[in-house]
C-alpha cells in the first residue's frame, strides 16, 4: 500500500467519522467504521492497525490541528527517553514545518548533527533516500532514530536549496543544561530543551560557581519540551505566585504557581532568539512578567498552544491541544512570542546582558558604582 493511498483511505474514514457525529450514518459509530475497516482490508490487504493508524491521523488532519500527533507504543517510548535526556539517533529535536512535513526545532551542542552542520529550520527532504517532504513529525522522528553506529543518509532544504549529510547514529546520556562560569561573579546556564533533569542539574551546577552579580539563561534554540521541568526551573527564581495559565475547552482555567521557600535572588538575564519556544517562552514570559528578569535578544516563535496526551488502548498516545498559554499578566504566546525588553543580535545579546548586570550591581552598590 503506497503512502498517498493510505493518505486518501485516511481523509475517507476521518470524514466519515466527523459525518457520524453529525448524524449522517444511520447505523451506530462502531457498525459503520467497522464496515469500511472490513471492505477495505478486504480489497486492499491491509493490515487493521495500518488502517487504524491512517484513520486516526486523517481525524487529525480534518481537524486543522497543527501540533496534534498520534504516536505508535514504539515512538511513545522514543520520546520518553530524549525527554529524559537520553537520545538514540543523530541529535535534532523536530516541529511540524509552516508549509507541512517537517523541520529542525532544535539541535544538540556536540552531537553528530551539530558537528555536521544542520541548523534549526533546516526542513526535512529526503531520510535514507525516501521523501518525508510531507511526512508527519512522529513519522519523521522515527525514520531518524536507528541503532547506534547505523548510516543515516538525510537531505534538507535550507533557503530554498538542496543539503546532504551522511551521519553516523549515536546513543547519548546527556544532560540538556550546561552551567558554566561566564564572567567574575556571572554564571551562564544554557538550556537546549526543558527535559525532566533540568532543574536538579541547574542546581548542581550553580553549586560549584560564583554567581553573586547575576546568572545569564540562555534559552536561544530552545524548542520548549516537558511543561512541568520548564515550570520547575523558573521557580528556582521564584517565590510564589503565577507562572502560567490556560483555559481548556470546557472553559475550566488551569494554572501553575510557583512554591519555593528559598528562591535564587539574583539578578537575570533570558537570552532569546526566534527559535525560543513553546515551554521555553513559558520560562521566559513568566520571568519577564514576574519581574524577575531582563529578556535580552529577538522575539521569540510563538508557539504557545497546550498539548495533552491520552494513552490508546494499544499502547499508543494521541496528543491534541487543549488550551493557549498566558503569562503571569495575561498575555497570550501563540502567533505573538515573547517580546525582549532588550533587542539584541545574536552577537550581542550576552555582552548585553553583562552591561545590564553592570549597571544594576552599581545601583545596588553605589559606593563602588560612584
């Protein structure tokens, strides 16, 4: 069964199951999908599961959902490991692309891919000579991962023109923070995505470092990750009250506050670019509006819609959006992004950052500041 014939059983079904729900189909939900599941496997020989795979991802197309994805058990489990910080493949983190299929969000420091040269919005063409030009993002991601030491042939699309990388796959047990002494008092946590360790290896780092003057947090590239850890690691700077809201579907608002008896008082800094996003402009948005820290950079993706998963009875998940991020003030992410209160090239956007420090320990200390 080629890919665009499953494409079209997909749109079939997904729309038959939207007429059911308007009452089109006399018979029940069950009866009716049932039938078409059986004529087709018949005529077709296809197996069910692919059809019950196609079926779901065509309801998803039909509902106009961007960020929606269906993942079979064996991606589920793919994913709960990079967000766990571990990785099996080359070393990129992927978003669904503006024109469809797929693109970089997000690539590893020192991983194969960023040795190789692939750069965030990099869009996916070709993976080991098959067209994932249209492919969907779970699709994608595991057509990438494969056994360590495995070649994997990919080529992207970079302003308009063709690029070829032969990469080598490799398993990786890494942290996505990286701490490190920046300036005499200054430390500099870099963040590459919001997996589930980052705050513990924030702390540890902080730990070995003076960081008395401020602490630069660079969320630049970062493609968001795992709501909770991003949530968890602005309240280290936080004592109480609102990081982010929501309101579901049904109206119900959900929040998240923080708690933290003994937060780090410092002063920030929230480096930013464009490709900033999804729970990283959390981080951002509630720091900024919290008054807790100085964004510095350019306005950030604007990814800023809910997703939620439900595991499926076969080991499946299914994740839909649920709601829209709003900061502490209100203010919704998506489609706007986090405005800097300092606009920064990429170049300049740390110095930037150690002249705000400057100037804010010389207010505090005006004996030395004089």
């Amino acid at each position: 069964m080629r890919k665009s014939q499953l494409q079209a059983i997909a749109v079939v079904l997904a729309l038959m199951i939207a007429a059911l729900g308007m009452g089109f189909f006399m018979n029940s939900q069950n009866s009716s999908i049932d039938q078409a599941l059986e004529q087709i496997s018949a005529e077709q020989k296809i197996s069910a599961s692919e059809l019950e795979r196609a079926a779901i991802e065509g309801m998803l197309r039909v509902s106009g959902d961007q960020w929606s994805n269906y993942r079979d058990a064996e991606q589920v489990a793919a994913q709960e490991e990079q967000l766990d910080g571990r990785y099996n493949g080359v070393g990129i983190w992927l978003r669904p692309g503006n024109g469809g299929g797929t693109e970089i969000a997000g690539v590893k420091s020192g991983s194969i891919a960023d040795k190789a040269g692939l750069t965030v919005g990099d869009a996916i063409a070709l993976i080991d000579g098959r067209d994932f030009s249209s492919a969907d993002l779970p699709a994608t991601v595991a057509a990438l991962r494969g056994k360590s030491g495995s070649t994997l042939n990919i080529k992207v699309l970079r302003n308009g023109l063709d690029n070829d990388f032969t990469l080598v796959r490799q398993s990786l047990v890494t942290s996505d923070v990286r701490v490190t002494q920046l300036a005499k008092g200054v430390a500099l946590i870099k963040i590459e995505a919001f997996s589930e360790l980052v705050s513990s290896d924030t702390v540890s780092g902080l730990s070995k470092l003076d960081y008395k003057r401020g602490i630069v947090i660079d969320l630049r590239d970062n493609p968001g990750g795992v709501l909770s850890a991003a949530t968890d690691f602005a309240q280290l700077f936080i004592r109480s009250g609102l990081l982010v809201s929501y309101d579901r579907g049904n109206g119900k608002r959900i929040t998240i506050e923080a708690a933290n008896a003994k937060p780090i008082t410092v002063p920030l800094s929230v480096v930013v670019n464009e490709n900033t996003a999804s729970s990283a402009e959390v981080v951002a948005g509630a720091l900024q509006d919290r008054n807790r820290g100085v964004v510095v950079g350019i306005k950030t993706f604007g990814k800023g819609s809910v997703q939620e998963s439900v595991t499926l009875s076969n080991g499946a998940s299914l994740e839909t959006t649920v709601g829209k991020f709003r900061t502490p003030s209100g203010r919704f992410i998506d489609k706007r992004g986090i405005a800097p209160d300092v606009v920064a090239s990429e170049r300049e956007a740390i110095k930037r950052s150690l002249e705000i420090f400057q100037a804010l320990n010389a207010i505090n200390d005006p004996v030395k500041g004089s």
